[in-house]
C-alpha cells in the first residue's frame, strides 16, 4: 500500500556546510535497521540551513506556518530492502522558529525538533539561474544570535553524477529512531536541484547549546565543503515502521 502524502512545501536556497567526522561519534546516532553510508570510506555531517515556502500539511495549509526557515544537523545513512539500496539521512537536531511545527513533527516522526527566533538572509531573490551575492541563516541561543552564512561565487549548474554534491543531496529516504527504539522511514520526493559553489562559508556562534560540546567541535572546524542548491517542490509521505 502507497503511504499518503504528509507534506508539500518548497525547500528553497539550501545552504549545506559538510564537514568530516569520525563514524564512532555518529554509531550512537545510527537508527535501527540502517547503516552508515559514507563515501569513499569518509563519512560527514551537514548543516543545512533553507526556506520552507507555501507548506502544507495533509494538503492544507496552516495560517501563520506557511513560510519559515529551518536550520537542520544531518548524517547519512542506507537501508537495505530486497536488494534496493535505499539512502537516506537521519537528523540529530533540527530548528524552526513555529513551536506548532516542531509539536507536529515531534508528534508524527519523532524528529528532534527545537524551536528558536530565526531569520534570513538572501541577496538577490530573482530566478533561479541568477547567483545569489549572499545566503545567511541566523538564529538566536539566549542572548547570542549564530548564524550559517555562505557566498556563491557562479551560476547555478546540475549536479553531477557520483560527485559529492549527489551524494549530499540524493536522499530520498529519511530515518528517525523511535522512543521504544525502532525505526520509521519516510519518503521525500523532489526534483534533481541545481547547486551554486561558494566562498567564504561560515558557521558562527553557539553551537554547544543547539548540537552538544561533541559535535560543536567538529562543526568549529573548516567544512570540507560547501555548496547551496537552488532547491524545489517537495513531497513528503507519511512514515512507516
């Protein structure tokens, strides 16, 4: 049976930072039933900061929780199903600033949603083969505003195949590990995005707070890269155990 569709939306200037990580810091992380999936015996962790535009859930969209940024700390991983490969990521923290978003995605996935003032930044909002000059998710820990900034240096162009900007953004599958300890998977679909390489990408501030002292070393760190996809349509289905 076809799962129903839980969510549409637009996923818009996606600014990912990847950085490299050590695989015994993540095994805690890893749900069951999947596996870490690195690339070329590397694996990596993201921050994404993006756009949510024109949400809706269950096909109808919720006054006041439409438009809204996320910033998200992501890993990979893969699920084996009668020979299928299915790649996916799973999330260790994830941020909105609508707590009516992070209550129902906490109730229907059990994602490890936050909530926190956020805004945004985007330099030039024409189509999407115009290069942004800025793209700058902010959020505010107590009294200290962080932020994810990233500058785009060339026109957007596809993906390429096997490039690591596939193996970041091909994820059509995503895992979240339950309270009584077992796995749901969910479906996202959207289209093949186009990317904008960058310059001077940076995450600054608090990170301790949102992501732990463990990972908030590994994010102080010089990404390994960095990119933003112009992003799409998305569909996202409704989870199964």
């Amino acid at each position: 049976m076809n799962p129903r569709v839980f969510l549409t939306a637009e996923w818009r200037y996606l600014a990912m930072l990847n950085y490299e990580i050590d695989r015994a810091l993540l095994a805690p992380f890893v749900p069951v039933g999947t596996e870490l999936y690195d690339r070329d015996g590397r694996d990596f962790v993201s921050v994404v900061g993006f756009l949510f535009r024109d949400t809706r859930v269950l096909g109808l969209p919720i006054p006041w929780h439409r438009d809204f940024e996320e910033l998200n700390l992501r890993f990979y991983v893969r699920r084996s199903v009668l020979g299928e490969q299915r790649h996916g990521v799973t999330f260790v923290r994830e941020l909105v600033p609508r707590p009516a978003i992070a209550a129902v995605a906490r109730l229907t996935y059990n994602e490890p949603y936050r909530t926190a003032p956020m805004r945004h930044r985007i330099g030039t909002t024409h189509s999407r083969d115009t290069t942004p000059d800025v793209v700058e998710y902010s959020w505010l820990m107590g009294d200290r505003w962080s932020r994810l900034s990233v500058a785009p240096i060339a026109p957007a162009r596809p993906i390429r195949a096997s490039s690591e900007e596939e193996y970041i953004t091909d994820r059509p599958w995503g895992y979240t590990r339950q309270r009584d300890g077992s796995t749901i998977e969910y479906r996202v679909e959207h289209s093949r995005w186009n990317v904008w390489p960058v310059r001077d990408a940076m995450l600054d501030g608090d990170l301790t707070s949102l992501y732990g002292s463990t990972f908030a070393q590994v994010l102080r760190g010089n990404p390994t890269s960095a990119f933003v996809a112009d992003g799409s349509p998305v569909t996202v289905f409704a989870p199964q155990r």
